[in-house]
C-alpha cells in the first residue's frame, strides 16, 4: 500500500512540475496564475483551475513570481486567500508593484478562498480588491470575481469546491483569447 502511495505521489509531483513552464512557446493561449496560499486550501484550487485551462500554464507562487512572469501573458489569473476582507499583503504588494505597461495587454480572472460565515461579508473579499486593483492599472477583466469556500480558517475546502475549481478554470479558458501582436511576441 505504502508503495502505491508513493508512486501516486511521484505521478503527482511530476505533473505538478509540468504545468511549470518557464518559456512561453507557439501560438496558444498563454496563462499565468499568480496565487497566495498560507494553509494551502488557495493552492489546492490554483491547481485545479491550472489543471483545467488548455494551452501553456505557468503556475507560480506570490513570492517567486516577478512582473516579468507576466510578460506576453494573454491571460493573468490571481488568486488569494481572504485576510480582513482583502487579499494578503504578499499579493497586496506584488499587484502593487505591476508595471502598467505589462498588465495593461493581459486579460484578467481573479479568485479567492473565503469562509462563508455571515460576519465575514462585512469585509468584502479578496477577489473583488484584486480584480479592482488590476483593472486600475488597464487589465481587461474577463469574468466576475469568484470565491471558493472553506469550511475553517486553515481549511478544509467545502464540499465539491475542487470541481467547481475546475469547472471555473475551464470558464476562464473561453474568456481568454490569444494576443494579437507583431509576429514574435
Ligand atoms: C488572520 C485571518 C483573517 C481572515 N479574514 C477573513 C475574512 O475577512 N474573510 C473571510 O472570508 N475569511 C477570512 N479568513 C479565512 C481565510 O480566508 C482562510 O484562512 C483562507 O481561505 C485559507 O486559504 P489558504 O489555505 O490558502 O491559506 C481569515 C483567516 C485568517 C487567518
């Protein structure tokens, strides 16, 4: 049994390595996901919704992306856990620190991981902040800000949050178009 484990957990760690690319290349769709997890329920669903999108994927940490990451990007997706009715401050300062000039040619779908108790609808959340924030700076916000669930603070997700995940990163692939610019951009 210990065995199957650890060949399932060599089968995932390898596809997660392969949505990490480092050169965009051809003519697809080109998606970065940017996303901020401190329990790992964000990661969790910035997985899914990678997992989801056609076409070449960078999935990337808040704290290892750079602006650069960015460039030549058709299409930029953030995600964050919800902290006081914002997103974290890493996130904060990273969308903060985005040149106008790069995210004004991406296309923008921002999500967030929220509690759903009453209470916390006072605050607002973090997907809305985010998609705000970008849309300041020029980005063409594709889809409604989204919120996925969890049931505590440090998780787990609700119920069937993964597969809505995934439905919205199949969602977010139709809102992308490829950038049209000069040849080998
Ligand atoms: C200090 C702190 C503040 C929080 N504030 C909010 C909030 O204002 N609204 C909300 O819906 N959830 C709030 N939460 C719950 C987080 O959204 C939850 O921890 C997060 O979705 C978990 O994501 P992660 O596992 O990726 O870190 C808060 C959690 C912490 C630890």
């Amino acid at each position: 049994m210990r065995r199957v484990d650890s060949i399932m957990q060599r089968v995932y760690e390898e596809r997660k390595q392969s949505r990490r690319v480092t050169a965009w290349k051809g003519n697809c769709v080109k998606t970065v996901i940017v996303y901020n997890s401190v329990f790992g329920n964000t990661e969790q669903i910035a997985r899914h919704i990678a997992d989801a999108i056609p076409g070449t994927v960078k999935l990337v940490k808040v704290g290892k992306a750079s602006p650069q990451e960015i460039s030549g990007a058709d299409m930029l997706v953030v995600g964050s856990p919800t902290v006081g009715g914002r997103a974290t401050r890493p996130m904060q300062e990273f969308l903060d620190n985005l040149p106008k000039g790069i995210v004004g040619k991406v296309s923008l779908a921002a999500f967030d991981t929220r509690i759903s108790m009453k209470f916390a609808q006072i605050f607002g959340y973090a997907a809305p902040c985010m998609a705000e924030a970008l849309k300041q700076k020029g980005c063409a916000v594709k889809l409604p800000p989204e919120g996925f669930i969890v049931k505590r603070r440090n998780g787990p997700l609700a119920d069937g949050e993964l597969e809505r995940a995934s439905a919205w990163g199949k969602t977010v692939s139709r809102g992308a178009s490829r950038r049209m610019g000069p040849p080998g951009e």
